[in-house]
C-alpha cells in the first residue's frame, strides 16, 4: 500500500540512459529537470548510479542529509523555491569518497527502496538518471517501475 | 581447486595491470589499447589484452577486430591476435552482433569472467592488461579477487580534469586500498585542448578543483600524466588503429608515451624487487 502511495502522485516517469559512460547522462537528467521546473512542472530525480553518484553536487546539495518520514525517505528539496526534490545514493554516504563497492544483489535491494519508499508527494515529472551499462541497476528500475507511469526512455550519445 | 586452476592458467603471466577509473568515458578503453599497442611495439614481448567490460565492451572496435570469433581448441579458448605478440579477449567477440545488448545480472557477469581467466589460452605472456567497465562492482570485485591467484602488479586510474570525475576516481581509490591493491598511478585525459591552427590552449573540461594533479597531491598517488584532447585519438579508436602509429607527432602521443613508459618502469622495478626478496 505505502508502495502504491509514494509514487501514485507522480504523473510521468522518464528514464535517462545510456549504454556508454561519461556522455552526459547526469547532466541531461539535472537541465532537463531544472527546465521542466522552469516551465512550472514539478519534478523529481531518482539517481540510481550507486557507484557514481554525480546529481547532489550538479545541483549543489552534495552536503545536504535526508530523513525518513511515516511514507518512507524524505527526497531533498533543491534551491530556494525548494521545487526540485532529489534522492540519490549520495545523500546516505557518511563520506563522498567512500566507495561503494556492492554486488548487483545489495544494489538490486537498495534500487526497490528508492524506487518505492521515497516520500515524493505530487510531481509532474519524476527523473531517473542511471549508470552506464545495462545491468543489475537498470533491470531493477525498469522491474520495480513497471506498475507505473513509466513514460519512456531518453538515450543520450556523443558522436563517436 | 578453483584457486589452483587459475593460478596454473596464470603462471605464465608475469606483470599483470588493471585499467581502472570510477568514472565512464574518461578514455579507460582507449587508453588500454594504448598501451597494449605501445608495450607490443617491442617485438619480444608478448601481451594480451583482457576486456571485462561485458556491457559496454569497447576494445575490439578500438583494436580492429570487430566481427572476430574466439576459436576453441585443445588447449582453451583462443584469443584473437592482432599482431603475433599481442593477443585480446572480449565478450565482443562471442556476440552475434555488436548491437546485442548483453543484459546480464552481477553472477552471469562474474560467470565470464572467471572463463575468460581460466578458460583462455594465453600463454607466455609479459604483460596482461585488464579493461574495466566504470565502477566499482561485481566487475572489480571478481577482477581482484580471481587474480588474488596471480599477482597484480597494481591499477592505473584514469580520470578527466573536472570535479565530476574526480569525484568518482576517488571511490576508486579507495576502493583499491579497500583491497589491498597497489596503484601504479593516475592518468588524465581529456586535459586540455590545443588548436592546430592558432595554437590556443583551451581548458575542455576546467579543473575546477586542481585536476588530477591537486587529487595525486591530497591522496598520496602518483600522477603519470596528463594527456591533451586530440580529435585524431577518437577518430583512430572508430576506426579501429592506434593512435600511436596514426599521428605519432601529436603531443598526446608524446604524453601517452611517457606514461607508458613510467608504467614499464614500475612493472620492471616490482618485478626485479620481487626477485631480490625471493
């Protein structure tokens, strides 16, 4: 039930990917959200590369802390109108340059929590930025979205 | 038993290197082909390169040798040659289609990884370098722990100058030191871009906060290089060359060169201490 509550408010959900590394995927997934918000949406980002977690510190919210609440983990709220909320595996690390050095079964446990106990409230948008590849993180987002308003995917290049 | 048959796979590997960064696309891939190509201009010495990036493998593009099959004989699986002295394996080889995604969880990946080490027929091999995916996962975790059987000489990082890398290769980092495995040093790439016309120097990707060489500095690692942009590095990567014979005047050539070098030195320098001891 509290799964069906935390994202039954989220109207679309998009998924940023790749396959290749270093092509901008992060930071597509930060512009977009941020011009989504500049045409009134609310937005949400999901950042489900647990061993490169770059969203906190591209919206400059790498020191921030999160809580839980009855629903589930509080997302941080970004920037002075606080209209931006973001989860990300870099809020839980007691240092930013601890590694986190798991096997696909923990990520696969952790990727579910964020996907379902996240307490997002009503979005427009909910933005998912994943590692590269196409392994134990991306087929547990996509397993644990699938009930949902999975709206699609957005592929990101470089030329080469 | 599993031990002991990776060990005797592996005994005729004398020095053998990961390729590691935290980051994706921060020239990993291309700088393991590199440095398999540089270390095989030495006609006697036999190399192999290993690419363990099951999801994303880059290397037989980068080495020409797309559309390549792995042959099986008596003796193991055989690697494709690219010149007699240098040998690669990669899942690339074993799909049907470089457009097939290989959707794999953590254990189907190690899986491979385990029949690439024991499974391959390398041989006499000087030098065995070791591709990664970005990270710090399965991949790396079966990596180390399947070589524990040999011995690593140690890892070279690769980074980019701005602090959305750095901040990535220094999980890695620890992540190395979290298992006990030596760092040979860091590379940066991508570290500033020259203008063959004018000859202006531009900052691609700022080091906002002192690059590598600031990171080398507050962590105690070695930097062994930095290396310029040039457009002819990725052209040479599509099409399958490498760089270093392409466009052997570019200072990037010059720079990979020196680092190449340094990561010889190392090899040789552990090697000869190791001997001492025994």
């Amino acid at each position: 039930l509290a799964e069906r509550t935390n994202l039954a408010g989220v109207r679309h959900i998009l998924l940023v990917l790749s396959g290749k590394g270093g092509v901008g995927k992060s930071t597509i997934s930060t512009e977009l959200a941020l011009a989504l918000r500049s045409a009134g949406k609310r937005v949400g980002i999901l950042d489900v590369d647990l061993c490169g977690p770059s969203i906190p510190r591209m919206l400059r919210v790498q020191d921030s802390a999160v809580h839980q609440c009855d629903s589930g983990w509080v997302p941080v709220l970004v920037g002075q109108d606080k209209a931006l909320a973001l989860m990300s595996i870099g809020f839980l690390l007691e240092r930013p340059d601890e590694a986190v050095v798991w096997r696909g079964p923990k990520k696969n446990a952790l990727i579910k929590q964020f996907v379902t106990d996240v307490a997002w409230g009503d979005l427009d948008f909910l933005i998912v930025d994943t590692p590269p590849g196409t392994s134990d993180e991306h087929i547990s987002t996509v397993e644990a979205l699938r009930p949902f308003q999975l709206l699609g995917a957005v592929l990101v290049t470089t030329p080469q | 038993a599993e031990a002991a048959e990776l060990r005797a796979r592996l005994r005729a590997v004398r020095h053998t290197v990961l390729v590691l960064s935290g980051k994706g696309g921060v020239g990993k891939s291309t700088f393991s082909a590199l440095l398999a190509h540089g270390l095989a201009a030495d006609e006697s010495r036999q190399v192999a390169l290993l690419d363990i990036d099951i999801c994303g493998p880059s290397i037989p593009k980068m080495m020409g040798l797309e559309g390549e099959q792995v042959h099986q004989s008596g003796s193991g699986w055989s690697p494709v040659y690219v010149e007699e002295n240098l040998g690669v394996m990669s899942v690339g080889f074993l799909l049907s289609s470089p457009d097939d995604a290989v959707i794999w969880r953590g254990p189907k990946k190690n899986g491979l990884i385990k029949q690439f080490l024991r499974d391959v027929d390398w041989g006499e091999v000087d030098y065995l370098i070791v591709d990664t995916p970005p990270g710090t996962s399965d991949e790396h975790l079966s990596i180390v722990q399947y070589l524990s059987a040999t011995h690593i000489d140690g890892a070279v990082i690769v980074t980019t100058p701005q602090e959305v890398s750095l901040q990535d290769v220094r999980k890695e980092i620890n992540f190395c030191r979290k298992v006990k495995l030596p760092i040979i040093g860091v590379v940066e790439n991508m570290s500033g871009f020259v203008c063959p016309k004018c000859k202006n120097e531009s900052q691609i990707f700022p080091p906002t906060t002192g690059g590598a060489e600031k990171m080398c500095q507050n962590l105690n690692v070695s930097l062994l290089g930095k290396v310029p942009l040039d457009p002819q590095i990725g052209k040479s990567c599509d099409r399958g060359q490498s760089f270093l014979a392409e466009a052997p005047e570019s200072p990037a050539t010059l720079s990979y060169r020196n680092i190449i070098q340094r990561i010889q030195e190392y090899c040789e320098q552990h090697h000869f201490q190791e001997e001492k001891i025994m």
